[in-house]
C-alpha cells in the first residue's frame, strides 16, 4: 500500500487534478469545482474564500509536489465589516468570526506558503505565483522566500494587495534580489513607503552591477554581450503605495537613469 501510494504521488506531480482528486477521495471529500476549472490549462487560479478549512489539506498536498502548473494565483476578496452597536444586537460577535475565511488564519497562511515552498523547489515549469489579498506574516514571507531562492523557473511573482509592508518587501528582496529567472514583480497596494522603494531601487542597482560585469567579461572575450538573456528584473509594479512619495521615487529614479535593462516601472 506504502508503494502503491508513493507511486500515486510520482504521477500526481506531473498532473495536479488527479492527485487532487485522490487526496479528497482519501478524506471522503468532493472536488471543489473552482480548484478544477483551470487545471486543463495548466493553471490554478481561485478565490480562496470560498474554500472551508477542511477542503484545504488537498490542496495543500497537491501544491507542495506540483510540477505540471505553470500558473498558480490565489486571492482573497474579504473585508471585515465594522460592527456598530446596532449590528452587535442583531448578531453576536461569534457570527462574525464564523464568517472570517479559512484563508485569513495565520495557520493556514503559513501553510499555504509551505506548500508553495516545496512547489517552487521541484517544479521545473512553475513561471507565474501570484498571491492577491493574503494577509501574510513575517513567518510566511520567510517561508516563501526559500522557495523563491531555489526556484529556477519563476518569472513573474506578485503580491498584489497583500499588506505586507516595507519590513515585508525587505524579506522578500533578498531573494528577489538574486534570483537568475524573475523578471518581473508587482507589489501593487502593499503598503509601502518610500522605504521600499528604497529595498527595490537596490536590487535595481545589484542587478545592474551583476550586468554590467558580465558585459564586460564577455567584450574582453571578443563577444558581443546578449543583454536580453541576461538574468534580473525587466519589470517592476508598484501601483497605489501612495506613500512611496517623492523620496521614493527620487531613489527608484537614480538607479533607472544608467539603467539598460528594467522596461517598465
């Protein structure tokens, strides 16, 4: 049985819904149509919302051994309502917790992000991670970043509208900052200052350097230098972080200005 199962994982790396649909079998659970809907193309891409905390472990397996997607994006919509002294009567404090997802608990982020460590570490094909609205912890970003720095694949990693901070963009920088595959990051509504502008005009700047060596090592072999195949950043969002401000922008400016290979900012 050991053997047999360990079989089902091999072959469930290479294809996410079958595997998917044996853990849920194994937890005598149903597949949730939204997991499902874009596997086909090779892609995961669904509201973690609408998933209760006991649809979450298949997931969670099939993740942390995936090496079929090559797009993984998972989000999270939910706003927490502010409760007035009217609403408090109508609904007890209890009603309000019962509706918080599953998604918004620090355990099951740091999960997640577990799960999304060991995709990023065996996956040869994984090209898009794109985590919207999560509310991610230090821990969880520490986690993600061990992933990323092992990742060979990775092209476009966004963290949209997750609140992660200039404290969070930092953690996450040092393995961005050195990473030959990403080429492009969004950070769009991270809440960040001019501080993070400040993390992302340095790896802007280490990258630079790092280009430039290799150009020069290559013109003293009588080579042209093939800036387009270069490693780093082509690509950098940082929308709605309104207090980035001028002096963020200054610093990002700075490091542009001898820049040859970032294309958008």
């Amino acid at each position: 049985m050991v053997q047999g199962n360990s079989q089902i994982r091999r072959q469930g790396a290479h294809d996410f819904l079958a595997y998917y649909e044996f853990c849920c079998a194994r937890q005598d659970s149903v597949p949730l149509p939204a997991v499902k809907i874009n596997l086909d193309k090779g892609m995961l891409d669904f509201n973690g919302d609408r998933v209760k905390l006991t649809d979450w472990p298949p997931i969670l397996h099939s993740i942390s051994i995936n090496k079929h997607l090559h797009h993984i994006a998972i989000s999270s919509t939910y706003q927490g309502r502010l409760a007035s002294a009217d609403s408090d009567k109508r609904y007890p404090k209890s009603t309000f917790r019962r509706k918080i997802p599953a998604i918004r608990s620090k355990d099951l982020t740091f999960k997640l992000c577990k799960a999304l460590r060991e995709c990023l570490t065996v996956s040869p094909i994984l090209k898009t991670l794109h985590l919207s609205g999560l509310p991610l912890r230090e821990r969880d970003l520490i986690t993600l970043t061990k992933g990323l720095a092992k990742s060979a694949s990775l092209e476009n990693f966004f963290l949209t509208n997750c609140p992660i901070s200039d404290e969070g963009l930092e953690v996450i920088c040092q393995s961005v900052k050195y990473s030959a595959s990403i080429r492009s990051v969004d950070f769009t509504g991270c809440n960040l200052t001019w501080r993070g502008a400040e993390h992302m005009a340095n790896i802007i700047k280490h990258q630079a350097m790092q280009r430039h060596g290799t150009a020069w090592a290559e013109s003293l072999r009588y080579r042209l230098p093939q800036f387009e195949g270069m490693s780093g950043l082509r690509r950098v969002t940082l929308n709605c972080n309104t207090l980035i401000g001028d002096r963020g922008a200054a610093a990002l400016a700075h490091e542009l200005s001898e820049d040859l290979w970032v294309k958008g900012l």
